[in-house]
C-alpha cells in the first residue's frame, strides 16, 4: 500500500518503491512469526501474480504483428537468453544465473525475474542474485524509456518502425506504454502489442528454464512428479488458460481490470518480501560483473531490434 501511494503521488516505478521498502524492513525476516508469511508472498503469491498477466494477452493480438514482427522478437529474445547464459560463464556466474538475468531483460524485466526464478534452485545466493536483477532491469528499464524515444526520433522511424524497437527493447510493460505514446498514438499502441507478445512468450522461457534446469531441482528435494505436469508450472497452466479465455472473449470485460490490478498487487506484495528476504550488504557482495551481465544484455536486445528496423521490419 505504502508503494502503490508513492508511486500515484509523486510517479515513479511502482515495484521499485516496494522494493526498496521490503529492504528497509528486512530486520523483520529474522522473526520466526513473519517468516511464513514473507516466504508465501515470494511463493505462492509471486505465481498467483505471474499466471494472471495472461488475461492481458490474445491470440489475435499475437496474430496481428504478422510473421515477420513476430519472428524478428522472437529470435532476439532466444540470442538474448543465450548471450546472456553464453556470458555468464565467461565471467564466472551460474548458466541459472545467465538464464534469470537474459529472460528477464528478453521479457519483461522484473516480472519475468520472479517468474523464472520461481522455477530455478532455491538459496540465499540465487535469491540475492534475483533481487539484483529486479533492481538492475528497473534502472535500466527507466534509463530506455527516456533515451530509446530519442534514438527512435533521431533514426526517423516510422510508427510502425519505432512500436517494434521500443516494444521489443524495454523490459517493464508500463515503461513501454510511456515511451511508446510519447512518439504518438500509433506508435504507442505498436509497441504495446509488441510487448504483449514478448510477454506471451514468458511461458515458453519459463518452461525451458524448468527443463534446462531439472536435474538440479531434483538434487535440491523438488517432488518427482513424472510427465508434462512437474515440467510445466500450475501458474502457467493458468497463464496459458487466461490467454485461451480472453482470445475467445470468455472473460467479462468487466472483470479484465481487476485481474489485472490483482496481478499487479500480488507481484508488488512477491517484490516486497523478496526485499525483506535480503540485505543491501548481501546485494554488494554479488561483485561488479552481474551488473555488466545485464548492461551488456540490454545492449544487445536494443541493437538487435535496430538492426530488425533498419532492415526492412515490420513490412
């Protein structure tokens, strides 16, 4: 509540206020009374936001970028995935480290964060590095959104032609839909069918963090469900579903808006208590070379979809 009211008096990204305000209490995670509830806000709670992103989603909308749109974000977010694994070895981080940071950058940002990292090997180190790159991917999601219009406008794109760079390069959704519609009306609403799409392709980032890294859950005591029910997550069964739903219009328009506050509200409260999880000192002991990790992964979704714009996309 307390970051919801900051972020609606004086602007600002809303799950950053969380944040920094669940690192301001983490005092309180040493209490054995407040611990359950922190570590069901990181869990269950954290999944009920993610699976409700999907009624955000359609088939048609996905339909409606074409072929070619659709195929040029998808392949700059599996090189950024695997740019961000590739490097992550050369600097001597974790492939699960690699795969959170690129997912999030290659998806949306701080959400898809806690959406991968629900489906990683749980520790105090991989917590701290996931509450890193929620911290990184805001700042640099918040830098986009002021520098990217300006590359747009001085490139003399196309609505069309800036829709899809700033859709397919900026992590957070909202950020998006602000740096869009400051170039107008039709570039904004391209680059937020663009994000929508990226942000539809999270279940398949998430599924194949979940196959990739199977075997070391199971070396951490993860349940041995056999089949395609342990590989794929129940909050992306929902996800998948909601999309399905709202394609055939199933979901009362109605309802659409607290779905979506509800999912907002639930990944604020995930941020917090991921916050008060971990210790700004523990933050800074992660060194330098996740932060050039995830600046290095940025860069590289950003000019990829230049080089897609300025080759000929969208036709």
């Amino acid at each position: 509540m307390a970051a919801s009211l900051i972020s609606r008096l004086h602007g600002g990204p809303q799950l950053m206020y969380a944040l920094l305000l669940g690192v301001a209490f983490h005092f309180l995670y040493a209490d054995q009374r407040i611990r359950p509830g922190v570590e069901l806000a990181t869990g269950l709670v954290l999944r009920l936001g993610v699976a409700l992103l999907g009624a955000r989603i359609t088939l048609d909308q996905i339909a409606a970028l074409g072929w070619g749109t659709a195929g040029a974000v998808m392949a700059c977010v599996l090189s950024t995935v695997l740019v961000g694994v590739g490097l992550a070895r050369r600097l001597g981080l974790s492939p699960a480290q690699g795969f959170l940071s690129g997912g999030a950058t290659a998806i949306c940002g701080a959400s898809a964060a806690l959406a991968i990292a629900a489906v990683l090997p749980r520790g105090r180190e991989q917590d701290r590095f996931t509450l890193l790159v929620v911290v990184a991917v805001t700042a640099l999601s918040t830098v986009a959104m002021l520098v990217y219009p300006l590359i747009a406008h001085a490139l003399q794109l196309s609505p069309a032609q800036a829709g899809l760079f700033l859709g397919g390069s900026i992590h957070d959704v909202a950020q998006v839909v602000a740096a869009g519609y400051l170039l107008g009306s039709e570039t904004g609403d391209t680059a937020t069918l663009v994000k929508l799409f990226r942000v539809a392709l999270l279940a398949l980032v998430v599924v194949a963090a979940a196959t990739a890294f199977r075997p070391a859950l199971e070396d951490h005591g993860s349940d041995a469900r056999p089949g395609l029910l342990k590989l794929v997550p129940w909050f992306l069964w929902l996800f998948m579903l909601l999309v399905l739903l709202q394609s055939v219009h199933a979901l009362p328009p109605a309802a659409l808006p607290v779905v979506s506050e509800v999912s907002r509200d639930c990944l604020v409260v995930a941020i917090a208590a991921l916050g008060i999880k971990t210790s700004f000192q523990a933050l800074f002991q992660t060194g330098w070379r996740p932060f050039v990790l995830l600046l290095v992964e940025t860069l590289w979704l950003a000019v990829a979809l230049l080089v897609a714009v300025l080759i000929g996309l969208p036709r």
